[in-house]
C-alpha cells in the first residue's frame, strides 16, 4: 500500500472505531426522524376512548353529532342545566361535557373536562358544529345541496417552471437541508481535522512521520481520511433516515386506515347507511395527512435528483476539502487549543456569513446575491447548494465549480506550506506576518 | 569505505536567525558519529535536513554519494530528541503503522516486531494502548520503532534521555551491536561521557557553524596538555624539590599508602626526562597520560568560538 493509503487508513480506522462515531450514526438519523415524526404522533396519541356530555340549550345539535372510534356523543344529559351537569361528570375521567350555550350565532362553545381530551377530539366537534350550522343557515335560505355543492370551491395553485411541475415551499425545503448539512459537515469535520493534526503536533509524533512520508501527504492523507469517515456517517444516517421514514410513514398509514374501518363497523352495526362523507368528516385530520403524503410523493417526483444528489455531493466534497485543508493549516500553527481562536475566525466567517445569506438565498434564490455567493469559492458550497433545487442557469453552476476546484488547489498548496513550517514551531505565538514568511522557507 | 553521508556548504536561515552556516563535514560509513554542540546551536537544524524534514537554503547533502532523495527514507531511521506516540493507539498496531511508512510489508514488520518485543521482553505490551505505558516504556517503543527495518544510517536525537541507567545500558549494547552489523550512526548529545565511550568521530556545532570535526581518540591526543599521572611511594617533599624548576606540578593528593602527582610536561622536554628526574626520589607505582574528556574538549572549544564581547 502506499505511504498516502496507509494514513487514510490509519485516518479512518481509527475514527470510524470509536464510540462516539456509532452513537452520532445512528443517533443522528432518529433525531431527524424524531424532528419529522413527532408532532405527528404527538397529536395521534390521544386514543382512549372518550365520552362527550352534550348540554345543548339551541336544541339543533342533540343527536346530529357523530360517533367516531374513540369518541362517544352522550345526548342523555341534552335538556339539563349545564352547572349540574357539570358537577356530575366533575370527577370522571375521560368525560367532557360540550356545553352550547344558547346564541344565534353559535360561536362560543365551551368544553368542561377533567383531562385534556387532545386536538384530534376538538378539531372533530370544530368541525362537525361548523358543518352542521352552515348546512342549517344555507338551508334557511333555501339553497339546496345540489347548489352548494356546486359553489363550493378549492382552488391550488400548480407552479409550473420550465414546463415542469414545481413547489416553491419544498425546493426551499430541499434547497436548507441540503446546504444546511454542508455547513454541519464542513465544520465538523473540518475541525477534526484541525484537532488530528493538532494532536500529532502536541503529540511530537509527527516528526517521526515526516522523516518517513512528506508532510503534503500526512496532510492530505488526514483530510482524506477524515473525510471519508465523513461520508460513511452520511451513508450510514441517509439508509437509516430512509429506514425510518419508511417506517414512520407505514406506521402512520396504518393509524390512518384503523380508525375509518372502525368507524364503518360501528355505523353497521348501529344499521345506519355508510356514507362517505360522514366517513370524512370522521377524522379531518386523516385527510390532511393523507393529502401531505401525496404532495410529498408528487414533489418527491419533481425534483431532479441526479443534480440535487451530484450537486450534493460536489459541494459537500468540496467545500470539506477547501475548509478542512485550511483547518488543518490553523491546526499545525499552533501549540495549544486555545491559539486555535485568532486563526479560526477568519477561516469560519465565511462558512457563518453564507448561512445567515442562505435565508435570503432561499426566499430569492436568482437574486444578485444568491449568485455572487453561489460563484465566490469560500461561500459557493453552502449558497449554491441551497439554490440548486430551484433550478439554475448551467453556466452558473459550471463557474461556480470550476473556480472552486481551482480555489481547492491553490488553498490545498498554500495550506501545506504553512503547514510543514508549522508543524515543527513550538512554544511561540505565530503571527499572520510570520505564516506568510513560511510560504517561502524551503 | 565511503562516506555514508557528506553534508557540503550547507545554509539554513530562519525568519530572524542563521541556523547553519555553510556547515560542512563527512560521515565515513560503519561508524558511531556524534553530532555535538550546545543547545540551540543547529544540531536539530542539521539533522532534519539529513532526514528531508527541511531543505537547506543552500549546499547539498549526499548520501552514499547520491544527492538526497524519497527514496533514501527508508535507508535512514530517525529518533527525534521530542518525541512521541500516537496516545490512543495500541502499541502494536502503532509500530506496525510507523514500520509500514517507512516502507516495510506487513508480515515482515509484524515478524521482526515481535522479535523485538521478545527481545526487549515486553511481549505483553502488544494490545496495550500507549497512554498506559511508563515514559521509559514509550521510549522503548519508540527506539524499537526507530531500527526495525534496519536502515543503513541511525539518526538518534539525545536518545538516552527519559531511560533508567537499566535501559540506558541496553541501548548502548544494541547501538554496539548496530555498528558491529554494519550499520552508521550519527548521535547528538549532551552526554560527552557516552560520546567518549560510543563515539568513533564527531563533529562540533557552535553557533551555526561546525567548529570542530574529527576521530575522537585524535581529537582528545590533540587537544593533550602533556599532563601526566604519577602514583609514586616515598617523600612528597624529595619529589616536589626534584621536580623544582624544569616540571610543574599541578596537584599532589595523599593517598592510602601511596601518592598522586599530576604534573605538566614542558615542550621541550618528555616523558622520559621526568621518569629519569623522578627515579632517584621515590618508587614510581604508576606513570600514565592524561588525555583531555571530551567534556573539557567541548567547553574549551565553544569558548574559543565565542565572539570577543564588544567593550
């Protein structure tokens, strides 16, 4: 094996064996997955079976308001005194009594209950109320169904760019991920870098080493190396984030078919007819998600994949290698952790600058802005990566890759200078003015 | 036999000082070759270009008559004076690392290593990691790591320091032993006592320049006083007055049951006039040399090479 292969080797083996590489690996992907699904099942949890005490002093919704698989409409108390009522079921659990005070415009009603019978249950009587007062007032004024059905609309607007069916909302979506994740890649493993050579450095090994290979290769070695345990950590979170989303969406896919055959069963039973739009109206929040699920998928279509993947992955390998081999420059500058700060800032504030831009790159992502930071090297992985998913001009994406694999070249050539000088300094403070001597020792 | 290494003119400036200046000197192959001079004098500066860490400003380095190269890496073992180890990393896998840059294949390093772990008996120390080892135990490590693939040219920076005199021994009987193999080494030291008992030739390094080069016996014959030693029986006065005039006596120490002179031959008289001077006052026990150590060698020499203070 050569000199080079062995370092990567070494770079990689090591790293990858530690523990906090397979607790990131697969902690990473649940947390996403966490992010994602959590509100979702957060909202479908309440599923004990609930008991609703209806107190109606308009005596239009006794008996109009639907069973559903978890909750149970009780109109025995319809006629009674609401304070009464009330202090029956005070002490019940899972027991809440819908109380409608009398009002022509029905717009308060209140819910009394012991625990919170959760969004599911109040978004459903929301529902079921406003439906049933707008069929009674269209009905007082003689309009018929027929006609409002007809009235009814629901418009969506289809973006269409370049004769291709787009979504704004989710290119910007795509557009943060995807340069969002740069930025964490560039940094962490950018500053891995820094602290592996650092560690050589304090270490003094790293004169045993250079009398063996050229410092240009330990260095290279280690960014490769380093960089490769970064895109097995990438590979690792993106099978398991696939996993988990497939498992999080056939989960939920099955939450969602559960409750409609339950509900069906129990209208059977009951030998009332089925009817398909008391079956929607069972659960609006199922037709939300199902209809999320769709968009998803039809977006998921949409998008150019093999220039959102290649565009990825360009950027992400070549930001990491500009940034890691300028870490890496700071990280053999130096004695100790706490040097690292002045060299740091300057090499950082460029990759902080493009994301505090990437929301305007978002919002406006042909703004002049969005394309000077798209093209200029120190930016363009972070900005260019984010405007990708909208579609861009081909002549601003190929300059912005050839200036930074040129930029990659002069930054990696400049970096090993200071670099084999630096390596071998110890015990003084190093100025800018010194590093740029160190170009020109020999 | 050749020259191993010839270093010519050799210029190494830094941003604010001169390390070497136009340093030249030659190391004959098969030899232990000191590299001597006081700190900061550009002993390390010498010896990193030896070892294509640095390249000097100016003048070349040849090694076994070829300018220096890659590919002399792997002739050459280097023990840097600051040294260290991977700390995570287990001792085995380490010194197969660092065998392996230097050239080696796999199974060859693995073999000689464990006959090295054999030797040094610290079999056990294989899958231990290097942070539970003992600084004299790293070192060890470190000096095995140094001569596993046997290198033509052994550079050893101070490499007795951190080792018990235990160990110390047992690098001095490996360096031997190196030698006698047919291996060179050069030494930097401070230690002029191990100069004086491994070394065949040094050079001198004082303030950037080599002031002194050469074979250590010829140096310390050399740099003689033509002081010698008499362990003698008989009366300190009949000998002081015997000696009155043509011979000065430095010391005179009582001993049990004898008498130690140290006394300075003039120019133009030697060892025999005061053998013949001595005769008649007292019963010589005794009559040898006293050649200079390298230590006062040393000290004699950077004084001469130290600028004369500006008045």
């Amino acid at each position: 094996m050569s000199k080079i292969g062995l370092i990567i080797q070494r770079e990689y083996t090591t790293r990858v064996r530690k523990k906090s590489f397979l607790v990131i690996s697969i902690l990473g992907p649940l947390v996403f997955a966490g992010l994602i699904f959590a509100p979702i099942l957060i909202s479908n949890t309440k599923n004990e079976n609930q008991r609703i005490v209806v107190v109606d002093e308009t005596k239009t919704i006794c008996g109009v308001l639907q069973n559903n698989s978890t909750v149970h409409y009780d109109y025995g108390y319809c006629n009674i005194e609401v304070a009464s009522v009330k202090k029956i079921f005070a002490d019940s659990a899972h027991v809440s009594v819908l109380y409608i005070p009398k009002s022509e415009q029905m717009v308060q009603v209140q819910l009394f209950s012991k625990d919170d019978p959760g969004n599911d249950v109040v978004s459903s009587i929301e529902y079921q109320l406003n439906n049933t007062l707008e069929r009674a007032k269209m009905k007082a004024e003689n309009l018929d169904q027929a006609m409002i059905d007809k009235v009814k609309s629901s418009v969506k607007v289809e973006d269409n760019v370049n004769n291709k069916v787009t979504n704004t909302g989710y290119n910007a979506v795509l557009g943060y991920a995807a340069s969002f994740l740069i930025y964490i890649f560039i940094f962490l493993y950018s500053v891995q870098v820094m602290r592996g050579v650092m560690e050589e450095k304090i270490n003094r090994i790293v004169e045993v080493i250079i009398s063996s290979v050229r410092p240009f290769q330990l260095m290279m070695g280690k960014v490769i190396g380093v960089g490769l345990v970064g895109l097995t950590q990438f590979l690792i979170w993106v099978i398991l984030g696939f996993g988990a989303y497939h498992v999080g969406t056939a989960y939920l896919q099955g939450e969602m078919v559960n409750p409609q055959r339950a509900a069906t069963e129990q209208t059977l039973k009951k030998g009332a007819p089925v009817d398909a739009t008391n079956l929607s109206h069972m659960n609006p929040q199922n037709k939300d998600i199902t209809g999320a699920m769709d968009n998803v998928d039809n977006m998921l279509r949409s998008t150019n994949w093999v220039l959102v993947i290649g565009g990825f992955l360009f950027y992400f390998l070549g930001g990491y290698i500009l940034y890691s081999a300028l870490f890496a420059a700071v990280g053999s500058a130096v004695d100790q952790e706490t040097e690292t700060q002045q060299f740091m800032l300057p090499v950082t504030a460029p990759l902080i600058l493009s994301i505090v831009v990437m929301q305007s790159i978002i919002t406006n992502p042909h703004s002049t802005i969005a394309v000077w930071f798209s093209i200029i090297p120190l930016t363009s992985p972070i900005a260019m990566m984010a405007r990708i998913p909208f579609g861009i001009p081909v002549w601003q994406l190929a300059l912005s890759m050839s200036i930074l694999i040129g930029t990659i070249f002069g930054t990696v050539w400049l970096a090993g200078r200071i670099y084999r000088v630096g390596l071998l300094m110890y015990g003084k403070k190093v100025t800018y003015k010194e590093l740029g001597k160190w170009l020109f020792y020999k | 036999m050749g020259n191993i290494i010839t270093a010519k003119n050799i210029v190494k400036r830094y941003s604010k000082h001169v390390a070497l200046n136009d340093v030249s000197f030659t190391v004959p192959e098969g030899v232990i070759y000191g590299l001597l001079g006081p700190n900061g004098a550009g002993k390390t500066s010498m010896i990193r270009i030896i070892n294509q860490i640095t390249a000097p400003d100016s003048g070349e380095v040849l090694f076994n008559n070829e300018k220096l190269s890659a590919d002399h890496t792997k002739s050459i073992g280097y023990l840097p004076e600051e040294r260290g180890l991977y700390k995570k990393m287990k001792v085995g896998e380490q010194a197969l690392y660092l065998a392996r840059l230097k050239g080696m294949n796999k199974a060859d390093a693995e073999a000689k290593l464990k006959a090295w772990f054999i030797k040094f008996e610290m079999q056990t120390w294989w899958d231990k990691k290097v942070e539970d080892l003992s600084k004299g135990m790293q070192q060890k490590v470190q000096f095995i790591v140094t001569v596993l693939h046997e290198p033509k040219l052994l550079i050893l920076d101070e490499p007795f320091s951190g080792f018990d005199p235990i160990n110390v021994e047992l690098i001095k009987g490996e360096l031997l032993r190196l030698r006698k193999d047919g291996a060179t080494i050069i030494l930097s030291t401070h230690n002029m006592a191990s100069v004086e008992e491994l070394c065949n030739n040094i050079t001198l390094i004082n303030q950037s320049k080599a002031v002194l080069e050469g074979n250590v016996t010829e140096l310390r014959h050399s740099f003689k006083a033509h002081t010698w030693e008499v362990k003698f029986q008989g009366s300190e006065d009949a000998v002081r007055s015997a000696l009155n005039g043509k011979f000065e006596l430095i010391e005179m120490v009582p001993e049990i049951s004898l008498t130690v002179a140290k006394i300075k031959i003039p120019d133009a008289l030697n060892s025999n006039t005061l053998i013949q001077t001595l005769l008649p006052s007292c019963t010589i026990l005794g009559f040898s040399e006293i050649l200079p150590s390298m230590s006062e060698i040393f000290i004699s020499a950077v004084k001469r090479n130290q600028p004369i203070p500006q008045a």
